[in-house]
C-alpha cells in the first residue's frame, strides 16, 4: 500500500517547512505546515495564542491539528518543533506517519535562528545558545523515539534532503 503521510519533526530551524513542499510535490502529496493550520483554526498568530492563552493552549490546538492530520491520507505535514513533548501526540505520530527526524546541529540552528525571537514564543527571554541547548536537552531523545528515519541536514540543500527521504521511503 506504501506510506500514506509523512511528518517532519526537528528542531525551531531544521527546515520543515522549507523541505515540506519540495518533497510533497516529489510525492505527489499535499503539504500541511502544522502552525498554519494552528493559526487557522484559532484565528490568531502563534504569539497571540502564547501571549493570551499561555503555551498549555497552544498545545492543545496542536494536537487537535495533528489528530485531525492523522485521518487524511497524502500529505506531508510539518508540525512545530515543539510537537513530541506532548506524549499522545509522540504516539500518534509512531503509528499514523513516517517520522523524519531532520537533525540539525545546534550552531546550524542558531545561525538560521538569530532574530527570529519574535515569532517563536519558545525564544524568548534567554539567549539564544542555552535555550537551543536547553530544549534539545529535553526533545532529543524524543525526536530519536518517534523517528522512522534520520535525516541530517547541515549544509543540504532542501532538493538533496527530499530525495534522501524519498529513498528512504523506498526501502520501506
Ligand atoms: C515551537 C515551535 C514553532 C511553533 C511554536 C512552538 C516549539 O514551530 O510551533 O512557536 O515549541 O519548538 P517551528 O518549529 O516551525 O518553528
């Protein structure tokens, strides 16, 4: 029957939503980037649901979203870096999608994460090295749990890092 949905789970910075379109469209699936349809769905931006309803809320939408994502079929999905924290959700991705674990190293992350504070709530009030350092503490292990796959990223090109995963999906 083969793979129906994929998910990409990383780090804030991996390039989910980058790689997303480039190997939905390799695929022939639809691409979901997991925080849109967050926005959506609640009608506000990302730091409004923060700021208003704190990070707990957040995560509920998410999971609702993800939940939702699990009942269709075709698509590749990019849910927020945040996604495996929540343990209904780790398992729901284990047993509806191909998981991609796109593994950055964290000075690729803070490169492509430097002013981006603004938009993503979990940045800020610390520097921007120990948060990193910090939440890959305790996501690392849970990214390696979910993952079908691993795919590392540091300088590939979005087309390289598609084809590394649809062969990946190949030999499945
Ligand atoms: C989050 C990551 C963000 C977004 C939200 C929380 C996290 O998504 O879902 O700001 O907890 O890591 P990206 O990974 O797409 O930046």
């Amino acid at each position: 029957m083969g793979t129906l949905r994929v998910a990409l789970v990383g780090f804030m910075g991996c390039g989910k939503s980058t790689v997303g379109p480039v190997l939905a469209r390799r695929l022939g699936f639809e691409f979901v980037d997991l925080d849109l349809d967050i926005q959506k769905t609640a009608g506000r931006t990302i730091p409004e649901i923060f700021e208003q309803d704190g990070e707990s809320s957040f995560r509920a939408l998410e999971s609702e979203c993800l939940a939702r994502c699990a009942r269709r079929s075709h698509l590749v999905v990019a849910p927020g870096g945040g996604v495996v924290i929540v343990q209904a959700n780790r398992r729901l991705l284990r047993t509806h999608f191909h998981v991609v674990y796109l593994r950055a190293r964290p000075t690729t992350l803070a490169e492509r994460l430097r002013g981006e504070a603004e938009h993503r709530p979990m940045l800020r009030g610390h520097p921007l090295e120990d948060r990193i350092t910090r939440l890959l503490g305790e996501r690392g292990a849970f990214y390696h749990e979910v993952a079908s796959q691993i795919v590392d990223v540091d300088g590939k090109s979005p087309e390289a890092i598609a084809e590394e995963i649809s062969n990946g999906l190949k030999s499945t």
